[in-house]
C-alpha cells in the first residue's frame, strides 16, 4: 500500500479512512489515473507534499461523516486537499480554479481548512464553498 498510481499518490492515501480499499472497478476504468494526474499537476505547481484528508469513501462511511449525498467521494473521483507548507488557503484554492481547465477538473469547493478538486463529467466546472463538512483526518 506504499505505492501508488502515481509518484507521489498512495494507493494508502486513496483508500476509505474506513480501511476499504480503493475499488479496483475504479482501477481499470482508469479514473483512478485520471485523478492522480490532477494531483500530481497540482503538486508540481508548488514543488512541495500535499497532505490528501479524503480520497475514495464507502457509501455508509460517506453517510456517517455527513458528506453529499451524490459525493465524487464514492466514485473515486474526488480528493480533498491541505494546502503545501506556507501557501494559503486562498492562494492554494484560486492558483488550482485559475487552472482548473488545463487540470481537467470538473468541480472544486473551498472548504475552511481544505480545498476539495474532482474529475466529475461535465460540461461546466461546478464551484462551491462548503461550511457544514467537518474537517479531519477520520474523513
């Protein structure tokens, strides 16, 4: 589990805080490469580690931490990102929006603490700043 798809992506790091696994349907549709892309893109940006709270979620583990009910969480499409070590919130969210074309993302939302970046189909990027999600690593 130290290794992952990508560099500096963990297949650890994408699993459900609830110890599942990421789900191997999400594997070998290829999203899971898709998603590492986008992080990866949005590591190279700042050449530092980006702490990920929330990667894949189960349904019910979903459910219990309050998250949307249609979450690109359960999908395997979504990460919920730190910002690096002496950026911002608000320079980390607005340098990944202003590029959010060139990354491929499909929704971005800043949360208090967080910024969460996903590569849900579609047409127009959806953008919303959340304040009910709690904010902890047992996301």
């Amino acid at each position: 589990m130290t290794t992952g798809p990508s560099p500096h992506l963990t297949w650890k790091e994408l699993a459900c805080k609830d110890g599942t696994i990421y789900p191997d349907e999400f594997i070998v549709d290829n999203r899971v490469y898709a998603l590492s892309n986008v992080f990866e893109a949005i590591r190279d940006m700042y050449g530092k580690p980006i702490e990920i709270l929330s990667a894949y979620r189960t349904p019910s583990h979903n459910r219990k931490i309050g998250g949307a009910r249609n979450s690109q969480h359960v999908l395997g499409r979504a990460l919920d990102l730190k910002p690096p070590k002496g950026v911002t919130l608000e320079r980390f969210y607005d340098d990944i929006r202003d590029n959010a074309a060139k990354l491929g993302l499909g929704g971005i939302g800043k949360y208090k603490t967080f910024v969460h970046v996903d590569i849900r189909q579609s047409p127009k990027l959806a953008v919303w700043f959340g304040t009910g999600i709690k904010d902890s690593r047992t996301r």
